[in-house]
C-alpha cells in the first residue's frame, strides 16, 4: 500500500479537542482520519458516529451520590427486598 500525505486546515481548538478524544480512545489523528475515510468509502456517506459514553448531568449526579453513600460509614444498607420495604414503610 502506497501513502500520501493529506493536508488540511482546522480550527485550532477544534484539532486540540479531536486529538484529546482520539487520545481517550487509544488512536491518534492519522488513525481517525484513515479510519473515517475507509468507513465513508465504505458507507458511501459520512459514516459513523464514534463517542465516548459521557453520562449527562443527572446521571452524573446519581453517580456521585451513589459514591458518597458506599464511603459513608453512617449509610444502612439491606441484604433483601424485605428489610428495605420495611424501611420504607417506617
């Protein structure tokens, strides 16, 4: 396989958030595009959509809480669907 080089002009910021993300997914920006391309040859049309699962706020949220009550020592946990119903009848 023969190569070639491809140059092209991009926002500056935009070139520094895609190579953080190609980072997080272990590819760097020769990868993506050469990845692109085959993807968009293939499809015949922009390709795929590829992301990282970022939760949105409120799941976020429910994370952190779920966090905060696993290291607090003062949480009451339950062994069964029966304790905790009558937790919550109480």
């Amino acid at each position: 396989m023969e190569s070639t080089n491809l140059n092209i002009r991009i926002d500056k910021d935009i070139k520094m958030q895609a190579e953080k993300l190609f980072e997080a997914l272990g590819i760097n920006m020769t990868s993506a595009v050469n990845i692109f391309l085959r993807q968009a040859i293939r499809e015949n049309g922009i390709p795929f959509e590829v992301k990282i699962n970022t939760p949105n706020e409120v799941t976020l949220a429910a994370i952190q809480e779920g966090k905060a009550i696993i290291n607090d020592k003062t949480s009451v946990g339950y062994n069964n669907m029966a304790d905790l119903r009558a937790a919550l009848e109480s």
